[in-house]
C-alpha cells in the first residue's frame, strides 16, 4: 500500500488483494472516494477516509463513486455511507439490480462472493462528466470485464482511473465470455478508446500507477489475444482467479467445506 505523486487534490491507497485501489479526492467543494474496496476490508478503507479528511482539515465526505459493482469494488460502500451518509454513485445500467437487490444480476452468487446491501443515490451516465474534489472528470464507458463498467478521464491532467479496463500488464478476467456472452471484442474496443485519449498517467483498479501506456496497451492486447484464440483458456483463466480470490479471502479452511 502506497502513496504516489499526483496533482493536488487526488491520493490513491493501493491495494494488492482482495481489494481495488481507492482514490481519494478532495477539494473547497466536494471530497469523493472512487471504488471502496472489498467488505472484509471496509473497516480499513473507512480508516483510510477518516485519516485523509483529518489530514486535510475536512468535515465530510460527499459521495462513493464505484467504476463497476464487481465486490472488490463496491463492497466496502455500506460503512462510509453508515458513517457520512455520503451519496453512492454507480453506472447507470446497474441501478436496477442494485434497486432490488438482485445478486444474481449483480454477480455475487455466480462470483460466490459477499456485498453489504447498498442503496443507489446517483448514477454514472457515460458522455456526461463528474466533479471529483478540485476537478472534472469525463465518464466513459468500458465494456468487457463486465458489460457495464466506465472510467473516469481526467483532461486537463491526463489522468485516466481505468478501473480493470487496463493494469500495467493486463486486464480483469473477461466474465462474459465465461457465461456464454461477448466480451473480448469489448475489451479491444476500450483498449482502443484508451489509445487515443491523451494520457500521462494511469490510476488502475489493482496494481500501482504507471505512466508508460503504450508498453501496457501492447500487453494487454497480447494477453487478449492469447485468450481470445482459445476459449478455454479465459474460463481456465478465470475460475483459476476466483480461487484464488477465495482463498485469499478464507486464509484458512478445513478441506471438506471447499470441496463443499
């Protein structure tokens, strides 16, 4: 867990896993944390908000904003929410599963993973912009991972928060492509998107800051050829993460329960 250098008013608290990365900004005018982390370490990303609001002078904080609703994103929105009734933003096309609950629709019982219920305040229409702390911020949406998710892209700065659309060497498991649906062509397309924005430097959803774009563009379009040529190959990809994920998460586990 790291700071990095980034222009006034933005610090991101990296993790490795099984949490994203949470990107804390701040401003006269409103302080937003974007991706909250997974639950088991909500009581630490809440400690992370609180020492940055104290660290800065700052009474409140305004809203969660959440890339996508994969756990490790958003489970950590129930206690900020709790604690500074803060507005919870998420992409558009999740409000409805979100509004009912559905963890099926929201894939926590295909992933075998927990959320704390939360409620939808706001939504993330791509095309539109956001106020993030001292600055706007320009919603994108980012298909592939998952159908639903977008990045934030800062212009002036050149900052792009990528969630797992790209990571310095790589890209979230494809999903859809695991439930019989399209997704490697969506990941091409928002690789695609991303090479022609100007960037200077890149927030992911896992993993440090990196600045050298190009170099993780060319990975991440290997990485996708590699998979795209052999469906076998992401499904074995994918549920080899899950379980590690799960592991993880478990630290210790008598082997009868996993076999269960």
């Amino acid at each position: 867990m790291s700071y990095f250098s980034l222009p006034l008013g933005i610090e991101v608290f990296e993790w490795g896993w099984l949490s994203a990365n949470n990107i804390f900004h701040f401003g006269e005018e409103d302080v937003s944390l974007v991706d909250s982390g997974y639950c088991s370490h909500q009581s630490m990303t809440l400690d992370f908000v609180r020492n940055a609001l104290l660290r800065h002078q700052l009474k409140n904080l305004d809203k969660v904003v959440n890339t996508h609703l994969h756990s490790d994103h958003c489970g950590g929105n129930a206690q900020p929410a709790n604690s500074y009734h803060c507005k919870i933003w998420i992409p558009s096309a999740e409000a409805p599963a979100v509004e009912s609950w559905d963890e099926n629709r929201l894939s926590y019982q295909n992933l075998g993973q927990e959320c704390p219920r939360f409620q939808c305040d706001e939504v993330l229409e791509p095309g539109q912009s956001i106020q993030l702390g001292r600055y706007q911020w320009t919603i994108l949406s980012a298909p592939g991972q998952d159908p639903h998710p977008v990045m934030l892209y800062q212009e002036e700065h050149g900052i792009l928060i990528s969630a797992d659309a790209l990571w310095e060497e790589g890209f979230g498991v494809v999903f859809p492509e695991m439930w019989g649906e399209p997704g490697f062509e969506e990941v091409a397309q928002t690789l695609d998107l991303i090479e022609n924005l100007k960037i200077s430097v890149v927030i992911p959803g896992h993993g440090k800051i990196f600045t050298d774009v190009t170099k993780s563009i060319a990975t991440a379009l290997s990485r996708l050829d590699y998979l795209a040529s052999n469906s076998d190959r992401n499904a074995r990809h994918g549920a080899k993460v899950l379980l590690k994920y799960k592991l993880i998460e478990w630290q210790i586990k008598e082997l009868s329960e996993v076999k269960e």
